[in-house]
C-alpha cells in the first residue's frame, strides 16, 4: 500500500509544473559543476542518476523516479550511472552486465530487494550470477563471459571516471545537462530532488531557446569519460 501511494505521489509530482526560480536557489538547492561535463546527445536535456544498489535512498527514490521518467517529454535524455569505487565496483559491474544481457528490466529491482529486504550480499558473483540466471534467464556461462569482459570493466571504470568528473559525494545524486548536480541534502528529499530536476530542465530548455534566438556560444565541457 505504501508503495502504490509513493507512486501515486510521484506521478502528481511528474506531472507539476516547474516552480518559479526563484524559489530555487544554486548553493542552496542545487550546485553549478565547477566544468560542465560533456552529456552523450547534445540535442537532448540529459538527466543523469548517480546511483547504487547498496543505497537504500535510491531504492527508495525509484518508484518516484520511474514514474517521474515516464511523464518527461521527447527532449530529455534519462539514463544512470552506477557509483563504482572500490567498494562498489562488483554491484556497478551487475548493472552493467544486465544491460549488456537486455535483462535489466528483470533484475534492476530484485537486487534493491535483495540487499534492502532480504539482507544478501550483493557484491559475490556467485549471487548475482544465480539471480540473473533464475529471473533473468540466462546462461551461466554467458554470464561468467560477459560479467568478466573487457567491456564490462572498460564500463566500470569510464563510470568511475565520470562520477568524479560530477565531483559526487554520496547517492542518490541528479546531474542535470552536465551543469547541475541535485542530491538529497541540497533538495531536502526525494521528492524535493526531483521538483528541483524539473526546475532545472525548464531553465536549461530557456537558455536553449534564448542562445538560439542570439546565435550565441556555450561553453565546451569536459569530455564523459576521458
């Protein structure tokens, strides 16, 4: 029940039009990226989730979230990063497997639970490699080849690369068009975050039309994944 009433939420909260600016302010709701950061598709608002599956705030944020990513409009480009320090390296590598497997639909979710509900430790390969078999479906020894691929760590550590290029300190964290991190202790909240995101896409989609209109220059950003 608590569940389908965060989504609720969260679907009213999608759908609100974006509070005036000023009631949102930089140093104190959000923060400006000291070097704007390069997004993948420059035509689009990209909007970027830093999470973990060992953060139970981002656990907590996905119905929000998702519901959120369902009600934005064809400009704006949603994808996430997985935190990859050390510590975290083997649940970023799951993430990216199950995309590279097409089976992130499947098991996005049930590693959240099993970590927040069910107390599992994640990070062993055998585990991930038995919940990716048994609800996504796959081969094992497919498993072991992709999980353990030179693709797979390339991604790992281009991750790594980029969260520091967003100077994250913790998750769940929002980046915004490369220009503008969000997080829980600047937005107060779930939610808050996410009223904050939507503040930022409408003032990203102003300057676009205003730069448009001049013909003017933005500033080049640093490139995703050096």
């Amino acid at each position: 029940m608590k569940l389908v009433v965060r989504t609720l939420a969260a679907i009213a909260l999608a759908m609100t039009v974006a509070v005036p600016a000023q009631e949102f302010q930089e140093r104190r709701d959000y923060f400006k990226l000291p070097v704007p950061v390069e997004t993948r598709d420059p035509g689009k608002i990209e909007v970027v989730e830093v999470f973990s599956y060992g953060c139970i705030h981002c656990y907590q944020l996905e119905p929000i979230l998702n519901a959120w990513v369902l009600a934005q409009g064809d400009d704006v480009d949603f994808h996430r990063v997985p935190m990859a320090t050390r510590n975290l390296r083997t649940l970023a590598q799951a993430f990216y497997t199950a995309q590279q497997m097409d089976i992130l639909a499947q098991v996005h979710m049930p590693m959240f639970e099993n970590i927040h509900d069910y107390g599992l430790d994640m990070t062993r390969p055998q585990l991930i490699r038995r919940m990716f078999v048994t609800q996504g479906g796959v081969d094992e020894e497919e498993f072991t080849r992709t999980f353990d691929s030179f693709a797979i760590n390339t991604r790992v550590r281009q991750a790594d690369a980029q969260t520091r290029l967003y100077r994250v300190q913790g998750t769940p964290t929002i980046i915004v068009d490369g220009h503008y991190l969000v997080d829980t202790v600047s937005a107060g909240s779930a939610e808050g975050m996410l009223l904050v995101v939507n503040h930022l896409i409408a003032k990203v989609r102003a300057e676009r039309e205003s730069q448009a209109g001049e013909g003017g220059v933005t500033e080049q950003p640093a490139p995703a994944t050096p």
